[in-house]
C-alpha cells in the first residue's frame, strides 16, 4: 500500500494518505508571532490503521517540513512529545520562549471558543 503525507496547511492538518483514504493526521497550528513554530496540538491514526507507524511517520514528516522552512516545532501533543523525546537527532528541542508562546496561543483559541 502506498502511504503519503500532506500538508494541508489551511486546516491546520497534516495528513497521513493510504491509497485515497486519511489513515491519520496531526491537528497543528502556526505559531503567529516571531518565531514563527510549528505547533503539533494532536495525533490521530484512525481505527483499524494502529501499530503500522502510521504515528511516527507523520511526526518524522511535520519535523522535516519545519527544518524545511526553517522553523521549530513545539510538540504540545503528547505522542510528538514522546517520539521528539526518543529522537533528538532529527526533533530538535524549541527555545522556551517559542514553547511558552504556543502555549499561550493555544490556551487564547480555546478561550475564544
């Protein structure tokens, strides 16, 4: 099965595509002040699609569209957190003042809901 990444930047999602279907995404949002992170909010594998690392692809590929561009990721969603943890060579660690606001961010859209 042929396995793809998008990036659907105006949703806010990358996509995890296996022939035509969505196996799984990760929700994120752009950080909006300088200096401007990739901040990964949550990921998803859909049922009946676990443990085929679906997960960790899509981690692996939102890390390489950040160095790509030249920004850092925030991993705010768990499961990011934990693969950023396990592989320090290619998920460098942000600034805490690039954590501190995403965090913040995210904390104001959820305030404004």
């Amino acid at each position: 099965m042929s396995m793809e990444f998008q990036d659907d930047r105006e949703a806010g999602r990358l996509l995890a595509v296996e022939d035509g279907t969505t196996v799984g995404h990760i929700a994120y949002f752009v950080l909006a002040d300088a200096p401007h992170a990739l901040v990964a909010v949550h990921t998803i594998v859909e049922q009946g699609h676990e443990g085929r690392g679906i997960a960790g692809g899509l981690v692996k590929t939102f890390y390489g569209i950040a160095a790509a561009e030249g920004v850092p990721v925030v991993p705010l969603c768990p499961y990011a957190a934990s693969w950023a943890a396990k592989h320090p060579d290619e998920a460098p660690e942000p600034a805490a003042e690039v954590v501190s606001a995403a965090k913040a961010q995210l904390a104001a859209a959820r305030d404004a809901r």
